[in-house]
C-alpha cells in the first residue's frame, strides 16, 4: 500500500504540477509555482502576481495553464494577484500556492488609445485636452474610435470645465484660458486671463474667478475679469493646501488635505471673503463634491471593502447637514451620477474601478482595471457612461457574457 501511495504521488507531480511544501524538505530558496484559477475552477492566464521590495521585488504572470514561476525567496510574502476585470486579491504565499481570482459582474472593455482627460463627448465624438498643449478629437463607436482632428492649446493643462460650448482649462502657471467650441474642429481661443503664480485649480461665478496655488499661504486669489482679459484682483485667503474648489448656491466651496472639509465662503464682497462654515470633521482625510452633497473622504487608514463615507448636505453652504454616511469597497474619487461612482480598489491602489449603487444604498464594484502599459497609476480621464477613460485609453463598460455549457 505504501509504494502505491508513493506511486500515485510521483504521478501527480508529472502530471498535473503538483508541488510538495517546505514541510516536505523543499529547500526554501528554490523556485515554486503557484497557480491561479477562476471561480469555475479553470486556470486564469495573464493573472499578474507582484510583491517585494527593491531587488526582492517580483511580478510575474501567469501562463495559459495558471501557473507562474516565483523566486524562492517570494515564499510567505505579502502578495497582490490582480487582473483586469477580476478583483484583485491581497494574500500571503503559503503552501499549496493555489488561489481563486472572482471575476467583476461587467468588464471594461478597451476601444483604443486616447491622448489626455476628456472634456467633452457627444454622439460619435469624444473630445480630450493633454497635458503637454493639444486638443484631440476622436470618433467613436462600439467598434473602436480614430482621431480625426486636432489643435494646439496651452501646455502643463491641470484642470478643464465645459460651460455651454466654451472651454475653461487651468494651466500650470499661464493662467486661465478659454476656449469655444462651436465648431469641435476648430477650437478657438475666446480669453486668457494672465494671473501670475500656479495656477491649477479654478471656480467660476460670472465675471468673478477664483484661482488656487500650489503653496499653504493665501492658497487661493479672487479676481474679477472682463471680456478683454483684464482682471482686477479682490482677496487672498486660505493658509492650507487646497485640492479643489467650486461655487455651490454662490457659496465657495473649499476642499483641502486635513479633518477641515468642506470650507465654505461668503464671496458677496469679493474684496472681503466670509468664512460661514469650517468645522473639524475628524477622521476625514478630504472630500468632493456631488451636486449640493460633500463626500467626506476618511483616513488612509481606514480605506477597507466596507469604507465608511461621511455626507454633508449644502443646500445651504453656510449651514452644513450631516447627512448619513455611505459605504463603498474602493477608496471613492468621485460620483458620476445617481448609480455611478470611480474609485481605487481597497486591495491594490492603481486598480481603478467602476462601481454602481446609490448614496443611500452604497456603491460596490463592478468593473475594473489593474493593469496599465504606462504610468503606475492608472489615472481617471474622466468619463460619460458607458464609455470612460482610464490612463490614455478608452473603454467601454459592458455586462459580463457568462459561458454557456459545453456540448
């Protein structure tokens, strides 16, 4: 009975790649395989599997049969497995190195190559503005897009807005531009307002303006413009780090870096801002806005599947409501509408995910992406549902198709 279990054992290894453990007299510094399947129990090819640090670093991926081949010295580490469209998995690689991927009930699914953050999409066109000083214009369908147009406009590009058919975009530090277009083609420069400092983040109430610096000191100026691109300078406030800004009811809205979110302010006098509501929120990290709802965006820290989000409700900026909380599985960087929000996934911080639900309900995702050819960060381009883009590419957002049996 002995030399049969044996047998049956030697044939499991050259069969079917089973390994035996350190326990069984494996030298710890020899390479292991570890394989990765899918719920149904078939190997997951193109699974990336990635950890260490510096020269112990690792990523590898997986073959057609599921199987990857890691450096000995990768034992017990803390490893994230990760696919597009699959949620990624945190774990520690333990004997017998086998680990299930659960797929995202849709997928994204990638169109194409795009150049910068979309600023405008209409029915077969898609718009986008880059950060080194060009206007793309794209043509688009289920089938894939082609750029058809393009045109020169200001570089180091940090923040756009579309108000009707005109343009606003911040620069680094040129100022504020504005550009109509009417004729998508050909973007025309309307205005430049040349205020001097960094200038990448803005807000816009009439002829007022609001321009935030990079600094910690008097962060942000108010301006009032005219058509001709003078403008006058009114106030300087703000000794903190700003994010973002944005007028809400005639109210500024202030988001920054620190348990102070939001800052909201009287501008009724340009020349004399009031700050009408600035209370501490501890245990909140920042925030943005959705609508006249702030989300309250918590500490790194606390950043799980089952993130809690603080609500405001400023349908009186000067008077804050708490408003309840709303619970997500992704670090949320914004709300696209009612049942759509983006965020990064709790487990991996580049895998940036699409997720559905509602305020009141939660959101929770549904697709994503880990992987990206460019930066280490796959950076949100903006987005008008089903069609987003993430780093430079365009994807569309589809239900997941679910394999018949087989006959």
């Amino acid at each position: 009975m002995k030399n049969l279990w044996l047998a049956a054992a030697l044939l499991c290894l050259v069969m079917s790649g089973c390994q035996t453990g350190p326990s069984a007299g494996e030298p710890t510094d020899n390479p292991f395989w570890v394989t990765v399947l899918k719920t149904s129990g078939d190997p997951l090819e193109g699974a990336v599997i990635e950890g260490g640090i510096d020269w112990e670093s690792f990523e590898i991926t997986t073959d057609s049969s599921g199987r990857a081949k890691l450096p000995g010295y990768a034992r017990n580490y803390e490893t994230i497995i990760h696919l597009d469209n699959y949620l990624p998995r945190s774990i520690s690689l333990r004997w017998p190195y086998r680990y299930t991927l659960t797929p995202t009930p849709k997928i994204l699914r990638l169109l194409g190559n795009v150049e910068g953050s979309l600023v405008r999409f209409t029915p077969g066109r898609l718009a986008t503005v880059d950060y080194h000083g060009t206007y793309h214009l794209y043509a688009v369908d289920d089938n894939g897009l082609a750029e058809i147009a393009s045109a020169s406009v200001p570089r180091t590009v940090k923040q756009t807005r579309l108000i009707g058919d005109t343009l606003w975009l911040s620069t680094y530090d040129d100022g504020i531009f504005a550009y109509s277009l009417a004729d998508p083609e050909h973007p025309v420069e309307q205005l430049h307002l040349d205020i001097p400092g960094t200038t990448p983040v803005f807000a816009l109430h009439d002829n007022m303006i609001v321009v935030g610096n990079s600094g910690n000191v008097l962060a942000l100026g108010v301006y009032l413009f005219e058509a001709d691109g003078s403008f006058v300078e009114m106030s300087r406030l703000g000794d903190y780090y700003v994010s973002s800004i944005a007028f809400v009811e005639g109210y500024l809205v202030v988001s920054g870096y620190r348990d102070a979110n939001p800052r909201v302010y009287s501008l009724d006098e340009p020349s004399h801002p009031v700050l009408v509501s600035g209370g501490a929120y501890a245990g909140y990290w920042s925030g943005f806005l959705y609508g006249h709802q702030y989300v309250q965006i918590p500490e790194w820290d606390q950043i799980t599947e089952n993130t809690i989000y603080g609500r405001l409700d400023l349908s009186n900026p000067d008077v804050p409501l708490a408003a309840g909380t709303v619970r997500a599985d992704s670090r949320l960087i914004g709300i696209v509408d009612d049942a759509t929000a983006i965020g990064y996934y709790h487990t991996l911080g580049n895998a940036l995910s699409v997720l559905k639900g509602s305020l009141t309900g939660g959101f929770q995702t549904v697709a994503l992406i880990s992987e990206d050819p460019h930066y280490d960060l796959n950076e949100f381009g903006g987005c008008v549902p089903p069609y987003y883009v993430i780093s430079n590419r365009l994807w569309v957002l589809e239900d997941r198709i679910i394999p018949g049996p087989s006959r």
